[in-house]
C-alpha cells in the first residue's frame, strides 16, 4: 500500500496510485533530470516544470489523470514556490511504505528473477 505522507494521493481520480507507479514516475524524473544535467553541463536548476511534469506521471503509467488533477498534484508538492519546480527528492518525500509490504514485494520480485534465471 503506497500513500503520501498527508494521506492524499492512496486514490486518485478513483484509481489506486500502486508501488509501481511511484517507481516507474521516479525512474522518469531522474531520468528527465540527468538529461537536462547533461544537456547544461550542470549548470541548470535541476527541477521538474509542472508542463514536464505532466509528461512524467503519464509515461510513469499515470495516464489517467486530466491535466486539472496533475495540476494539484503538483501545485501540492511544490508547494507556494510554485516557479522553482519540484526535485526527486521532493517526490519521493510525499510517500511512505508499509515495511513489511515493502519486505514482501522485494521477495515476490525476487523469487521472479530467481524463476527467470533458471
């Protein structure tokens, strides 16, 4: 069970918000950051746009969301400094895991790979 440290984003637009999608959006964002850290030799603020924002949550399997939900969801993280964007860290800090879930979903994946390998 995947939910945000104030409790809101468990459901969103009526769907489960899972493991798996705040993985894969993380995986994007630093991507999406690492690109942009080459592209300016370091020298750009290493922030998320809400417009690019947007594309994350829908390629990290988000994509049921309307463009007025991603825009609380963002405006929430980035809370009054809206201009200077969001970190990883800034997503990541929203969300908090069962340990014993957690310890259980590191075993299924796991088991997967030991299945896969043989």
């Amino acid at each position: 069970c995947v939910i945000d440290s104030a409790g809101a984003f468990k459901r969103i637009a009526g769907r489960e918000l899972g493991l798996q999608h705040v993985f894969h959006v993380s995986r994007k964002i630093q991507e999406a950051l690492s690109s942009k850290k080459s592209a300016t030799a370091g020298m750009m603020d290493m922030t998320i746009k809400q417009s690019d924002f947007a594309n994350i949550l829908d390629a990290g399997g988000l994509n049921w969301l309307t463009r007025e939900q991603v825009a609380i969801i963002y405006h929430s993280i980035a809370g009054e400094d809206q201009q200077a964007g969001i970190s990883l860290n800034d997503w990541i800090s929203r969300f908090k895991w069962n340990p014993m879930e957690a310890a259980s979903e590191v075993e299924n994946v796991l088991q997967v790979w030991e299945r896969r390998l043989d």
